[in-house]
C-alpha cells in the first residue's frame, strides 16, 4: 500500500505531498515525490500531515530530517528496558 495518498504542483512554487501513514516505504515515495516536485520548479512545499495516525517512527524521522539542518536531535525514546531505548 502507498503511504503518499497524493503530490502536484499547487502553483508555480508551491507543491503539495499528502502523507496518509508512515508505512515501511514512506521515505522513499517522499522522496521520489520531492524530487518530481523539484523537477518542475517547487521553491515551498507543503507537507499534509492531516488524519495520520502514525507508523514506522524511523520513516517519519528520515522525513523530519529533511527539514532540519545539521545533527539535532529530532526524537529519542525511553523506558524501563533499555533494549527498547533508541537515540
């Protein structure tokens, strides 16, 4: 199943990518849709999120990483068994 519902140009500038779950492919079919999206000209982007329940955290933060520059720490999990902590 696909993860990236739909991506067009909403103007000259601007795309649009609709993300409907984070599944194990969401990254690359980002990816593939910000590249097309580039190809025809998007200086802004606008990433809809909306009714996404969630999925694989490490798509959502391969995505997230996108956006941010340098090594910031973008989430890191914890509990009481630390073969489950992950930063």
């Amino acid at each position: 199943t696909y993860s990236v519902d739909v991506f067009y140009m909403i103007d000259a500038q601007t795309g649009y990518i609709k993300i409907s779950r984070f599944s194990n492919n969401t990254y690359a079919e980002f990816k593939a849709a910000l590249t097309e999206l580039k190809g025809k000209g998007m200086q802004r982007l606008l990433l809809d999120l909306k009714d996404n329940p969630g999925g694989y955290m490490n798509q959502a933060i391969d995505i997230a990483d996108e956006f941010l520059s340098g090594k910031k720490l973008i989430v890191y999990t914890d509990g009481k068994d630390s073969r489950y902590d992950s930063r």
